[in-house]
C-alpha cells in the first residue's frame, strides 16, 4: 500500500519496481495491485525458487532465537549471507545496521515472509520478473531457480558470483551494469 501511495502521489503512469530480499515479494504484491502501471519488477538477490520453502521446523527455530536474542541472532545471521571473503568493513556496517532494527518489527516482518506464496505472487503479478542474484558462495545461499520460476511468471535472472546476500553493495560496479542491462529491456517505446 505504502509503495502504491507513493507512485499514486507521484503521479507515475509507468513503474519499474526494485525490490532487494523482503522487497522482492514486496514488489510483486505492489505490482498486483497496480496493474498497467507496473511494467516489471527487478529482484536483488531475491526470488529465487518459488517452490522452496524453509522447513517448518527450521523456520520455528529461527524465529524462536530472533525473538529471544536479536542482536545475537544477527551476529550469527549476517556473516551467513556473506561469502567468507567479504571486506571485513562491510560486514561490520551490515552488522551494525541489522542489529539497530527494532527487534519487534523485525520479527513480525521475517514472519509474515514466511508465510507468503512465492508461486502465487509471481502468478498474480502479471508482470515480467527479472532479478539480480547472487551466483551462491555462502552459508545461507539458495540457488536460483530459473526454469522453476519460468512456471509462475515470464522470469529470468542474471547471476553475480562471489558475492552474498548485497550484490549491490558488495561489486557496486558490476551491479550496476547488470541493472543497466537488465533495465534496457523495459525501456519505453515511443
């Protein structure tokens, strides 16, 4: 609701949603709900593989320690979406920042993430799907899925190796020129 204020408030005729992890799923519930003025949406290290779902018993645990130690599930949490390589600099200021989040807001949002339906939103879209993943290299990497995404929605993605869960961050260089590519197949025909 709050990106489709924002695009309404605008005034946008036409939109190209980004949305990095919890903004992919984001992105497709506000394409959803803005037929013909979102074009396409762009996934950053998000999306993956619509048929994945995280073990219900893992996903129980995880939630469990999030809630009783937030900022030392994050200490354990944030190096594991980085590849063992990563400039120490930039771990710790992905640390710093994930652990001043509010706990709460946190919880409730790593919840309601679990429970969405990625088959479903990307079917309900209606919109060309393209994300920008990680090409895999750390501990809580699930590979991307193309063909299996094909199913649900008209989906590819372009991979970025030796990088983790912030492409964008991590070879700002080569994301970038990534997105430029990815960006020019969506260019508006006049």
């Amino acid at each position: 609701g709050d990106v489709e204020a924002v695009v309404r408030d605008l005034g946008l005729k036409r939109v190209i949603l980004i949305g990095h992890s919890m903004g992919g799923p984001e992105s497709l519930l506000a394409a959803k709900r803005m037929p013909r003025t979102v074009v396409a949406v762009i996934g950053v290290d998000t999306l993956p593989n619509a048929e994945f779902k995280m073990p219900q018993e893992e996903s129980k645990k995880f939630m469990d320690a999030l809630e009783k130690d937030f900022k030392g599930t994050m200490r354990i949490g944030i190096p594991g979406l980085l590849p063992e390589k990563t400039d120490p600099e930039l771990k710790t200021w992905l640390l710093t920042r994930a652990e001043a989040q509010d706990p709460k807001v946190a919880a409730v949002l790593m919840r309601d993430l679990s429970a969405l339906d990625n088959k479903l939103l990307l079917k309900e879209a209606k919109v060309p799907v393209r994300c920008i993943n990680s090409g895999g290299g750390f501990t809580s990497h699930t590979p991307t899925a193309i063909e299996t995404n094909k199913k649900y929605a008209d989906y590819n993605a372009v991979l970025i190796d030796a990088v983790g869960h912030f492409p964008m961050l991590e070879k700002p260089a080569e994301f970038n020129e990534k997105l430029r590519t990815v960006l020019k197949e969506f260019a508006a025909k006049n």
